[in-house]
C-alpha cells in the first residue's frame, strides 16, 4: 500500500525524524494561505499523486507547469496552485495518461547545502531489510546504479536490533560527513531504519535526503510503501490508503477477495494458486501471447467470487480471450465447472474461452463442460491451453 508524500512525512515525524514544516491544501486559497502561514521567503508547492518525478512531471492542460515548483509569494503560490489543482499530471512513472491532482502540499523552503539519496527496501539475498545510500541525491537511482553504481553504499540491518553505530559511521565516512553530520547521522538513520521496520514497510525512499546550511538531516521528499499482508498489525495505517489513486479493478478485486493485477497484454486469465498463476502467465507468453492480468481466485473460490472475477478480467477492453486454468485440490473441478457454467450465464460472454481442468473429479468436470452447451474450447494441459488461447486471437 502506497501513501502519499504528505502523509509518510506526518509518520516520519511521529517517530522522531527532521522534516520540513508544511501544509496540506486542497484549494488555490488554501496554498496562498499556507505560504503566508509558513512565514519565509520561499516556499514549495508540491502535487501529491503516488509516482516519482513530479519534479519533472508536466500537466496535459498546462505543458509549462512543473509539478513541483518553488514560489516567493502568496500571489504566486495561488497563480501555481490554480494550475494544478484538479489537471492532469504526466511524470516518467505515470506514463501517458497521468494522474489527477487533487491535493497540494506547501512546504518550507530550506537552506540546502547537499543532497543525498536514502532507500530501505527488503532484499532477498540479504534476508532483510538494507539501506542504501549515495551522494547522488535527486536524482533517479536507477540511473546512479547504471552509470555510477560505486556511488550506492549498501548496509544491511537486523529489522529488531536496527542499524549498528558502526554501520552509520561507515556510511558517514563514505558520504564524506564532517564532525557535525555524523553527531546528526548517528540518530537520524537508526530512526528511518527503525520506523521502516516497526511498520512492515516493503520500502521507503527519501530522495532527496538534504544537509541544511546548519548540518541538519532533513526529509525533502518521502516514498513510503506497507506490505499489505502485514496490514492487520497496523490497523491506523489502513486509513491514510487513497482508493482514487489505485487501478479500480484491483480495488474491486481485493474487495471480492481476490488478487489481482492489471498487465498491459490481451489474453485475460483466471487462475487458482498464485504459482499456478505465474506459470500460466509464463506459457501464454511462451507461445506468443500476452497476459492481461495476474488473477488468483483463491483455493476456495464460490460462485460470486468467479463471476466477479470474469466480470473483472471483461472490464478491461484489450481482453481479446480468456483462460481459465484451474488444478482442483482443496476445491473439486465440478464444483469449480458449477460455478464456471452458472457465472458465465450471468456475464455473457462474447469473446473466446479456453478451460483447462486438472485434479479431483476431472472427468466428471470435462463431462460437464462437453454437455453444458457453451462456446467454450476445454484443454487437456497447460501447454494445450496455452496454445489454444493463443490461436483464438489469429483465428
């Protein structure tokens, strides 16, 4: 789960971290107000939609205007603000069709001396989480990695004994931290390490991460991901989600209770067992298709489960076909055909689909799907069904 820039600033700051003041505005008049209250000379208007580059980020309504831009007035701010405010903003990771800004948030300006970059991510060859830093701040990491990748320094922690005093000197000698930055250091990074891992984040990014003219760590930017599976533990949290910056059919699919994940291919698949789903997705490729969507029913899927799923995966409309590949376990296959016939009814299918059954009472299942009447292709194994579901779109 993803929360906006604002909002992970408000936790940073509950556990103890440096960020700037700032006020979140939702009106032109709101922003011209904030500047004023926040007192400076400068201030930051920033939009708030959960992509990276928005610094570089340009509205569809008002190619000129920066996502993020620095105002030295309140006249200014508004004039900004009335720019942004309900327009559409394109940044490198919202890809064409961006996204609606709704909310802004005014920060104050600050005196900065240098930016670096921080990261916590969880990483799987370390067994836990790790922090990365580089003096290269502001800039996209992908890129540091790429051309400069010397310039990552890299510390892996325990999630409950946190970042070691050793660890944060060997980063602050890598950084090239004077005497007072390191005094800062020494407290800042165990907090971020610490909030990271108290609140089952899968990653947090602070880029960039400033030192002030007066040596202060401070949070100029804040991405801030949960893992949704860990949700439970932290109920408050399940409050700052904001539905209207998720793909609506994933939303409406974990409230079906089912995962799924909009691709960009045209072949819709229904699959119960997230392995199964990958391996599906895997040989749809494998012969030349492409898969629309990640979707897993589940072990236990019942009738309004599956036609929600079908009417999920038919929303989308580069959905060309459809797979449905089911190994029957815990779930029989004809109960699973029942609710495939029953479902399908009430859909209305117009587009081709292929079914392919495995498990307990298989037969029985195959026998049904052979008499029920419908218009649809039963595959004998998954390559089988792969095949066939690709050879509905070049027929």
């Amino acid at each position: 789960m993803k929360i906006h820039e604002y909002q992970g600033k408000q936790l940073l700051a509950d556990a103890g971290v440096r960020v700037p003041r700032g006020v979140v505005c939702k009106s032109a008049d709101e922003v011209a107000a904030a500047y004023e209250t926040l007192g400076g000379s400068i201030a930051v208007v920033k939009s708030q939609i959960h992509a990276g580059g928005r610094g570089k980020g340009r509205f569809k309504e008002f190619p000129e205007q920066p996502g993020v831009v620095l105002v030295k007035s309140a006249a200014e701010a508004r004039e900004n603000a009335e720019r942004m405010l309900g327009q559409t903003l394109v940044t490198i990771q919202t890809g064409d069709e961006g996204k609606q800004v709704n909310t802004l948030f005014v920060e104050e300006g600050l005196q900065i001396a240098r930016e670096l970059y921080l990261g916590i991510v969880v990483d799987r060859e370390a067994g836990g989480p790790v922090l990365m830093m580089s003096s290269e701040g502001g800039m996209e990491i992908e890129e540091v990695a790429a051309n400069t990748p010397e310039k990552i320094f890299r510390e892996p922690f325990d999630a409950d004994y946190g970042l070691m005093p050793y660890q944060v000197r060997n980063l602050c000698f890598k950084l090239g931290f004077n005497p007072a930055q390191m005094k800062q250091a020494g407290k800042f990074l165990p907090q971020v390490c610490k909030f990271f891992a108290d609140n089952d984040c899968s990653m947090a990014e602070v880029n960039p991460l400033v030192v002030t003219a007066d040596d202060e760590l401070v949070v100029l930017d804040a991405k801030i991901a949960f893992d949704d599976n860990a949700l439970f533990r932290h109920k408050p949290l399940l409050e700052l989600r904001d539905l209207s910056e998720e793909d609506a059919a994933e939303v409406r699919a974990g409230a079906a209770g089912l995962s799924y994940v909009n691709l960009d291919g045209n072949i819709g698949c229904l699959v119960n067992g997230a392995g199964l789903a990958m391996s599906t997705m895997d040989l749809i490729k494998l012969h030349g298709g492409e898969p629309a969507n990640f979707l897993d029913v589940g072990g236990g899927a019942n009738v309004d489960q599956v036609t929600e799923a079908f009417k999920i995966i038919l929303s989308d409309s580069n959905v060309k076909a459809v797979l449905v590949n089911i190994f029957g376990g815990i779930m029989k296959c004809d109960t699973i055909v029942e609710a495939l016939l029953t479902s399908y009814e009430k859909v209305g299918f117009t587009i081709p689909l292929v079914v392919r059954l495995e498990g307990t009472n298989v037969d029985k299942a195959r026998e049904m799907l052979a008499a029920s009447g419908r218009d649809i292709v039963s595959a004998t194994d998954l390559t089988d069904a792969a095949k066939k579901v690709v050879g509905t779109l070049s027929a």
